[in-house]
C-alpha cells in the first residue's frame, strides 16, 4: 500500500538529514520493515528507484530488515510469535493478542558521503 | 500558487476554495527552517574514511513528518473541543449515504462540520452542505489516502466550531487510509453486509487501526447470505477492543445507537477542554500570585 508517499517520506528525511550531518550524496538505506506494516518489499523497491531520479539518492541500494511479528498474550502473559492480525495465540488459541513488534516502518541508518 | 501558512506548492492536491496544492514539498519544522527539495545543495561536505563513506544512524520512523502534522492537528481539535472522526471504508460502503443521515440529525443538537476525502470530483461535499452542514472538498488527485498535511489546511480553511463534531470522509481505500494518522479521536471503519464477511480477515489493517465497525446496509440482510456473527468474530480477532454497531442508514436501523455514541465522544472532548482550561486557569492564578508576593518582596 501507499509504496510512494513512504518513498517521499524516506526521501524527505535523507534530505533533512544531509543539511544536518552534512552529506552530499547517499549510497545505501537501510529500513526496517515490520512483518504487519502492509508493505510490499518489490513496490517498495521500485518507487524508491522512481522517487529518488535526480535527487542526492539516484542510485542508492535499498536494503531491507524484515522485523517479525510479536505479541503480548493476555491469558498466557507471555510473548508469541505471529505472522498476522488475525493470528491467535499458538499456545492457548486466544485473540487478545496486543501486537508489541512487526509495524515498525522506520530508517535505520545510511551509507553516505 | 505559493501556500500562505507554509509555503508548500506544486503537486496535484487540491482543497476546496484555497489555492493549495500538496506534494511535493518538505516542512522542517522541527529545527525552524523552510526548504524545497528542489533547491537542496550539498554544503558543508566532510569526506573522513578511506573512500569518503561513512554510516550515518539516523533511526526515524517514515512516517515521522505526517505524525508532527497529525500531533498539531490533534492539539487544534483538543483545544476547541472538537470530537474529530475518520470514516474509512471501501468505496461503495454508502459511507456518504450514512454520513448525510448522521449530520442531518446531529446538526440541531451539537455543531457539525465535515471534510471530504475524494481522488476527484466535489460531489461528496455537495451532498452534505445540501444538508445545510458546512463541508469541505479535499481532492487528493492520485492520492490513495488523507494525510494530516491536508487535514491540517482544511482545518484552516474550515475552523471547525467549538464543542462540536467534525467528521473526516477518507478516500474510499480499505488499506492506505489505515497507517496515516490524522489527528482523529478515533477511525470508524465502515463495512456494508454487500461485501462479504470475511472482509476484516482480507484487510486485517483497518480493523486493526478502528475503534468502531459500522455494518452498513443490514436492511439488505434477508436477500444476502451474509452471516453477522461470523464477520463481528472475524473483525474481533485482528482488533478484540473493536466496538460494533449494526446500522442501515436508508431505512434508520442503528441510527440512534450510532448517534449515542458520537454524542458520549463529543461530550468527552468538550469536558476535556474545559478541564484544561480549568487548569490553565488555575496554573495562572498560582503564577499571578508568586509574581505579586515577589513584587511585594521588592518593595
């Protein structure tokens, strides 16, 4: 979903981010994508390639970390592994599930010059 | 044409009535400068390292900007006591449909005051000032969602009655609209019996991001074979906190339970600004009386 306003979103912060670190040119980012953020690795690839034509990140590698879902179980009181949000909880079958990981949509770091 | 507040221009936004246009642009708000992507120059370049390169951590969320501007907007609605909603939904939800029965019987009990989202076209915001509520048209052009930018200007532009209730129409999308905050109090995720029930497993992110689900269209139940009970349980295994409510917004079913709950919110948000200016009251009242007892001291 949306591949192209977080492409322009990524895009906003590389640029805000070279006046106060002052660099010239970016080479590689890394993002951090949770596993329930809705967001397709390849559309992400693509606009990033589009959006970034002319800008100081024409060219720069797009490297992405998938972060795994998890949650908090209400009646197990533990952590559990899930892949979706309608997942119930492996070991006692329950929803009340409250997601803690996996909707991260951030920037981890950069390569630059 | 230039933006007035922010200076934003180009792009293919459009908002009713103000020569606004969206993206693309960048705010810096945080460090009090304004800049054009456009006219980025690389300045101050240090080149340490063997080749020049180097890691830089920045750790920001993407969608860090749109977050700033839904805070704002948030704080806007807070002080005026304004009980904000976004209706989501798939297009052909009758999510309009609704949205004209709600003002129309809310408007003699509380203020109104509506934004509509639509890729193309004033016809929403038509429909709802034929009610005699104020609307406004946000036209996102091949935007697939709202962002708290636009809503922020419509804002503006709106001013939105104290102590009342402002709905926010998103554009008809069940996905994007789930992950772009607002500044709403809460998303109210429209879902019509035409749809099929397992709609809330397919697109588990909207019922994820609601408070409230609105089954539109029950009317239409005894030529349907659509089972409520197990669409409410689909919806309650992605979100468990989700509230239900049943409505036809032709024929009225729901309707007053529906505006029960609007009003409970607004109440809420009107409270909470009275609260606050109670204590803001007091807070300057306590700093009056250390700056005369100070005063007192001098003399």
């Amino acid at each position: 979903m949306h591949e192209m306003a977080l492409c322009e979103g990524v895009l906003q912060a590389l640029e805000e981010q070279a006046e106060i670190q002052h660099f010239a040119r970016v080479h590689a980012v890394w993002l951090e994508i949770g596993a329930l953020a809705s967001v397709e690795p390849e559309a992400l690839r693509f606009n990033f390639d589009v959006v970034t034509q002319g800008t100081l990140a024409e060219g720069s590698r797009l490297e992405i970390v998938t972060v795994p879902a998890q949650a908090w179980c209400l009646p197990c009181g533990g952590k559990v592994s899930i892949r979706q949000y309608f997942d119930a909880c492996p070991q006692c079958g329950s929803h009340q599930l409250q997601v803690i990981e996996g909707e991260e949509l951030r920037i981890q770091q950069l390569e630059v010059e | 044409m230039m933006c007035t507040t922010c200076g934003c221009g180009g792009g293919e936004v459009k908002i009713e009535g103000h020569d606004h246009h969206g993206h693309p642009h960048d705010h810096h708000e945080d460090n009090g400068q304004h800049r054009h992507g456009d006219e980025f120059q690389p300045a101050h370049v240090h080149a340490p390292g063997m080749d020049g390169r180097r890691m830089v951590r920045i750790e920001q969320d993407i969608l860090a900007k749109n977050q700033r501007h839904a805070d704002t907007n948030r704080r806007y609605l807070a002080e005026r006591g304004v009980f904000a909603l976004n209706l989501v939904s798939s297009p052909g939800s009758g999510k309009t449909t609704l949205l004209v029965r709600t003002v129309e019987a809310l408007q003699h009990r509380l203020p109104v005051a509506v934004i509509e989202g639509d890729q193309q076209t004033g016809r929403d915001a038509e429909r709802i000032r034929a009610t005699g509520v104020t609307a406004l048209q946000i036209n996102t052009g091949k935007g697939c969602h709202l962002d708290a930018h636009m809503v922020g200007h419509a804002l503006e532009q709106l001013q939105p009655v104290a102590d009342g209730v402002l709905f926010i129409e998103n554009v008809g999308n069940l996905v994007c609209p789930a992950a772009f905050d607002l500044g709403e109090a809460h998303k109210v995720v429209v879902l019509s019996v035409t749809e099929g029930e397992d709609k809330p497993l397919k697109y588990p992110d909207m019922f994820h991001a609601a408070d409230l689900m609105l089954l539109n269209k029950v009317d239409l139940l005894p030529y349907l074979e659509f089972d409520v009970d197990a669409c409410i349980d689909y919806a309650r295994r992605i979100n468990p906190k989700l509230a239900v409510l049943q409505v036809s917004a032709t024929r009225g079913d729901g309707m007053a339970a529906w505006l029960e709950w609007i009003e409970g919110g607004a109440e809420q948000a009107r409270n909470a600004r009275k609260r606050a200016l109670r204590e803001r009251k007091t807070a300057l009242e306590q700093e009056l009386a250390a700056l005369q007892s100070r005063l007192g001291e001098a003399h």
